[in-house]
C-alpha cells in the first residue's frame, strides 16, 4: 500500500497532507522539512488511531486481522 502525499508552495515553504489519511498533515520550511514532518505526522496519526480502537474493545470480543489493501 502506497498513500499520496499532497505539498502546496505557500509563502512560508510548504504545507503538506495525505489524501487517504485525514489528520496527516503538516508543514515546513523547506519541501525536504515538509516530507520528513509528514512521515511523523503519518506515524503519529496511526498509532493515535490506534491507541483509540484499544480503548474502544476492552471488554468486548472481537476479531483483529491483518487487510491487505490493493491499489
């Protein structure tokens, strides 16, 4: 799986998103500060994600497995 990362020119540097994962987004000075931030922000986002779903199962029984995702 591949996710599209967006970076917009503004006056500052640039700003930078992923299409697929609303949250993800960031910016930078320079469009290499941007793409490192990003990845951070990726990261950040899917664990935040992820620590919620925990929180959201205690106690409840389910089924957790991997999903592979096609282009």
């Amino acid at each position: 799986m591949q996710l599209t990362a967006v970076y917009l020119k503004v006056p500052e540097g640039y700003v930078g998103f992923v299409e697929e994962l609303p949250g993800a987004n960031t910016q930078g000075e320079t469009l290499e500060e941007a793409r490192i931030n990003l990845q951070e922000a990726v990261q950040l986002v899917l664990e935040a994600n992820r620590l919620l779903v925990e929180e959201t199962l205690i106690g409840q029984e389910f089924i957790r497995e991997q999903m592979p995702i096609a282009a």
